[in-house]
C-alpha cells in the first residue's frame, strides 16, 4: 500500500498554534475527547460557536461559572443537538451574522442513540453546521453502558462478562451517507494532520456535516491513559476505524491507508474490556472487521 | 384592517407583525394551520424569517431554544401530544430564559385519540416556567399573541398563547388586524442582554452545583411574580395604542353578583349569554373569565370574587386524583382571603364534549340549589 498517499504521516507538520481548549478542564487522564475538543478548534479557530448536549464533555467543559473553551459553548438536552444546532445556524443566519462555524459535539450515545432522530432531521434539511460524534463507544459519563456505538463482544456495565453486547456496531456514517449529507468523514487523533484537514475542509462546505471520531476512554476501555494515542493508531492499522470521507453520500474516499497492517488481536490486547473473548470470537471480529474494510475500499474504488 | 380569520390565522397574523425571526415547528392537528400560513408568509417573503420545519416536536421547541439563545425572536406552535413531547424542553427553555412565544391550541390527551379541545396539555405545563395566556376570541388571540411577546421580552420568559381547538382554532370571526408600524413601536426588536457571541464568549447552562441552582430557581419565581405587573401594562399600553385590553381576570355582571362562575377560554363566550338570561331573570349570578393562568394572578381573582356567596369553577381538563386545575387553583388563591366561599369544581366538556347553555345552565342551577358542594368534582353529564 505504500504507494497510496499517507496523508497521516506527512513529515514536518505543524499544527495550528492558537489553544482555544484551557488547560485546566476535567476530564480523565488521557481522555481521547479532549484531545480531539483540541484539535477540532484549533482547525476551526475562534469564530465557532459549540453546542454540547448531556455528555463527558458536559463536564468536560467545566461547572458554572467556568468553561474550558475559549469559544460559547451551549449545553442543551441529550437529545437535542441536531435541533438547537439548526436553531442556532438559522438565527445567524437571520441576523447576518456570516462566517461562524456551528459545531455540535456530542458523545455516541447521545449520536448514535437517543440524538439520531434531531441529527437524521437536521442533516435531511441540510443545516449548515458541522456535527461531531465523539465515540468513546459506550455511555461513559454514567459508568461505561452499551450504547449502539459499542462493538461486538465488548464488556461494559450493561453487557457484563458472562453475556458480552451481543450486536454489531452501527455504522453511522453509512447512516449519513444515507441521507446524501455533502460531506462525513472519520477521524482521530493520533493522525491530527488528516482530523484538521478533515475539519478545515468541512468548515468550507456549506450544509450538513458530520465527523466521527474515535475517541478512547481509558477508565471505560479498561486501558492505560497513556495508551490513547497508541490505540487510535491501532484501530486505524487494524481496519477497525478506518479513516476516509464521504461526499455526497456518494463518493468515498480513504484518507489514511492502514500502515502497516496488523491483526485485530493487536489491537483488542491493550483494552480490559475485550479481555474475556476466546480465540474464536476474536477471529469472528477480524472476519467482520475483514469484511467491512473489502466493503470500503470498494466504496472507495467506484469513486 | 378588518379581515375574516380562524383563530389559527390569528396567531399567525400576530407571529408575523411581531416580526418572529425563527420559526422552528411540526404539524399537528388542530395546531397546523398556524404554521402553514406562516410557511407561505416566509415562501412569499411577506416574512423575514428563517422556518425550521423540524421532525418533531421536541426538536420545534430545542430549535427555538437555540434560535432564541442566538439572539432571535423565536416562535413556535404546537397542541397536545406535541405539547407533551416538548415537556422536557420547555423547562429548557424557561430555566434559560428564553422568551419564545408559542401559539398551544388544547387538545384532548390520548388514548384514545382525540383531536377535540381539553385543557390538560397545557395545563399539564403549568410547573415549566412559562406565561400561560387563555384565549375566548380570535381578537384576543391576535393581541395577545403581541402582548405575549413584549412580556415575555420584559421578564425573559417564555409565553403560551392559548386557544381551544376548534371552537377557536377552526372557526372564523372578524378580526381586527394591527398595523405593522404601530405593533413595530408597541414590540422593539428583540435584544436579549445575553447571547451566544463569539465576541464575547460564555458557557450558557453548564453544571450547576447546589450552592447555585436554588438561586436560578428563585430568580424563575421573582420574573414570574413581577410578570403579573408586566402583563398588566403591557395590556395597558396595547390598549392605549389599539383600543383593546383584555384584563389579567375579567369580571362580567359581577355587580351585585351572589353567585360566580368562573370560566376560561371559550367556555366564557357561552357562559356570558346564559348570565345575561339569568340577569334578565333576576338572579344575581356573575362571571368571572381568567386570562392569564401563569402568573396567577391571586390579588385580581381573589379581588373579583370578594362578597360573592358561592363560586362555581368550569373546568374543561382535569389533574387526576385532584379535582379541575382551575378549582384546584382559585381554591389555593382563596385560602388566604377573609371570605372562603363554598367552591364548586365542575369538570366538563372533556375531549370536546359540547358545553352549551343548558350545560352552564346545570351548572349555575346546581350551584344555586345547594349551599355547599356534596362532591369534590361535580361531573356534568357523565356517562357513569
């Protein structure tokens, strides 16, 4: 694969130097959605307005009277980010105040689960913001619950070790494909060049966007902090998180090829939470896994 | 300017020359034809709005709530089951302070389906932290859903204007229609103190621990009570400018009254002809119309109902295991007069049942016929 572009390593990349995320804000040791808070601004810059329904980054974010952001943050409803989102796009709108970035930036239970009713509407009337799931795939500010974002087989509170979550995880950029959204990607932070592009280049789309990002929760994970950046890494070696993008709902396009490529046990290892699998059932998630990414660059290749 | 309008019309003609900026909302049932109007007001550009239509009710009212955090006026409207799907929102959008306006035409509850008036959705939103205006005439539809925009602006909570379905919402009376310039000097253009503003930014409803959140809830309770004084000069003042005020309570025949009935919403209409026949028979019966449900406005209700024997409170909804909301209510507003009269809550008309005079009729008849009520809730008509 090597003669694919890398965009993830290109050498000598700097990132943008403004900090609007304050140091100071409470989330866990490495937290994967904080990192990713960080690099989504620094792509944005300040003339962002954030919306953030019930999530960790509700406490993120910090209690009253602070925040972490160096830009408004509105906390709203669990359910409600695609709908105050769009009510916010349409006052600027109304008011003529142009060229503010609307990003809405909700955890996957609040995307995947009880949101994707506000996001499905605002996405299909193509609002013009830029809607962030950051999946730390599960419901990890109420103690690590199965939401539709937790992969087969993982343990959390909700599908204990003696009967692991059973189902498959959604696939909810193909949810928003679905819906002919002008641009949706995947993105995480241990490749920050391709997550800032990938912002950049959906700030300068007008309507709806969407950006999932792998965001790894240590405590929930049952994984070291300091394995966040590593982790992020293997699932896109792995093929478990590809990175690509999607315009139009139509035209896919992989951003980051897995290099090198490694087996999915690699990446399962260093996470508590798939400790219990047998041999079996790992090789039944590297068979889906396996499937999923031929299904992709498929995808890829009709562009 | 005279124009021939459905209640419904009548909210939405006020919308319009209250200049709503946002409109975000969802058909429903007898609600949707104040949002069709609106959506060709905006398609034919008579409106300079942005109208969200959204997927559901919940979203109507969190959009509006975005809309209005922004820094636009934000209008939305809804009826029953919709109502109830906003629940949750509409504590949002008062524990914010977001004075959204909303046209809520009552609707029976399901199940089973029902699509006729009853008072129990929004009276089911009475501990949200929204004004709650009740409507007996499309006129009074109109300038209140003007006047609601100003209160609401003044104490920075949002405000129901409410009509019954059908009996209002469907039904066409002459209606006089403002003028833009005069409602655009009586109504300012909306500009909250606070607002999302990358300017200027802030965190709007972040955690909030227990040495602060009583104080928000306090602050909700002090706009509330100073609205009671809002509301009356805000009717003052569109009285002054268009000739009609409408009163926090109306008293109608209460001159000499022994006997009050207390009404809301269209149920008044009715009620004022079978006072008139009574009167006319030498009974000394009188009304009382409420108007303005949240605040409640206690000092006026208990004002109007001093030296009157008996009062006889309709009530088109019910809170189960109590008794009608508005008996429940002027109960409570009672309680701390001199004079407690024996209160006769009558509940009726649920689902749309008619009430026509003979109903009222029953009702001034039995009130008349015994000194004190036998039964918590009187149920006129009931099928048992």
């Amino acid at each position: 694969m090597s003669e694919q572009p890398l965009l993830g390593h290109r050498p000598n990349y700097v990132l943008p130097e403004r900090e609007l995320l304050y140091p100071g804000h409470v989330a866990c040791p490495g937290c994967g959605a904080s990192l990713s808070m960080r690099y989504a601004l620094k792509a944005l810059g300040d003339q962002t307005m954030v919306i953030i329904p019930a999530c960790c980054w509700s406490i993120i974010a910090g209690p009253f009277p602070y925040s972490s952001l160096k830009t408004p943050i509105y906390h709203t409803a669990f359910e409600t980010t695609g709908a105050v989102a769009s009510g916010v796009s349409a006052a600027l709108k109304v008011l003529g105040k142009k060229d503010i970035t609307v990003m809405g930036w909700a955890g996957d239970g609040g995307t995947f689960d009880i949101g994707i009713q506000a996001l499905s509407g605002a996405v299909e009337r193509n609002e013009d913001f830029i809607y962030v799931c950051y999946d730390n795939e599960a419901y990890m500010n109420t103690g690590i619950q199965r939401s539709s974002a937790t992969p087969r087989l993982a343990w959390t509170t909700t599908t204990p070790i003696a009967h692991p979550k059973d189902e498959p995880k959604k696939d909810i950029v193909a949810i928003m494909a679905a819906h002919r959204i002008p641009y949706a990607a995947t993105a995480t932070i241990s490749y920050p060049e391709d997550l800032i592009r990938k912002f950049q280049k959906a700030k300068s789309i007008r309507g709806a966007k969407f950006i999932h990002l792998l965001a790894p929760c240590p405590p929930g994970w049952r994984a070291e902090a300091s394995d966040t950046i590593r982790l992020t890494r293997l699932a896109v070696q792995s093929k478990i998180f590809p990175l690509y993008e999607v315009e139009r709902g139509m035209q896919y396009n992989i951003t980051v090829w897995p290099e090198p490529e490694i087996p999915i046990r690699e990446y399962m290892r260093l996470q508590g939470r798939f400790r219990h699998l047998k041999e079996g059932q790992i090789q039944m998630v590297q068979e889906e896994v396996d499937e999923s990414w031929a299904k992709l660059v498929e995808k890829a290749k009709g562009k | 300017m005279e124009k021939v309008i459905s209640g419904n019309y009548a909210v939405s003609y006020g919308a319009k020359l209250a200049r709503a900026q946002v409109i975000a909302a969802y058909p429903i049932t007898p609600q949707t034809s104040i949002i069709e109007k609106l959506a060709a007001f905006c398609a034919d550009g008579e409106m300079d709005a942005v109208f969200i239509k959204v997927e559901s009710e919940h979203s109507a009212m969190a959009a509006s709530i975005g809309a209005s955090a922004t820094g636009a006026r934000a209008f939305t409207a809804t009826s029953g089951q919709g109502l109830l799907l906003m629940h949750e929102m509409l504590h949002w959008a008062a524990g914010g302070r977001y004075p959204i306006v909303m046209g809520a035409v009552n609707r029976g509850i399901a199940p089973g389906w029902s699509v006729w008036t009853e008072q129990s959705d929004t009276l089911a939103q009475r501990d949200t932290g929204w004004l709650q205006y009740y409507c007996e005439s499309n006129q009074e539809v109109i300038d209140t859903t003007l006047q609601a925009f100003k209160v609401a602006e003044t104490v920075m909570l949002p405000a129901m204007v409410i009509l019954d379905a059908f009996v209002l919402s469907h039904t066409s009376e002459v209606v006089d229609i403002p003028d833009q310039e005069s409602v655009d000097e009586y109504l300012p253009p909306f500009r909250p103190k606070w607002k999302l503003d990358v300017d200027d930014p802030h965190a709007f409803n972040p955690l909030v621990a227990p040495t602060e959140f009583y104080e928000l809830r306090y602050k909700i309770q002090q706009a509330m009570q100073e609205a009671v004084e809002v509301v009356r000069q805000a009717d003052k003042e569109y009285g002054e400018k268009f000739g009609r005020s409408w009163g926090l309570v109306e008293s109608y025949c209460m001159e000499g009254a022994k006997v009050a009935l207390v009404t809301s919403s269209t149920i008044t209409s009715t009620a004022r002809d079978v006072i008139d026949a009574m009167r006319g028979e030498g009974i000394p019966i009188g009304l009382v119309k409420v108007r303005l449900f949240r605040p409640f406005p206690v000092r006026d209700i208990a004002q109007a109902l001093q030296g009157v024997k008996k009062v006889a409170v309709l009530d088109r909804n019910m809170t189960f295991g109590q008794c009608g909301v508005f008996g429940e209510e002027i109960k409570s507003a009672l309680y701390s007069t001199p004079l407690r009269p024996p209160l006769f809550d009558f509940v009726l008309g649920l689902g749309g049942r008619d009430v026509t005079p003979a109903t009222i009729r029953e009702v001034a008849q039995y009130t008349l016929d015994h000194d004190a009520p036998t039964e918590d809730i009187i149920w006129i008509g009931v099928k048992r």
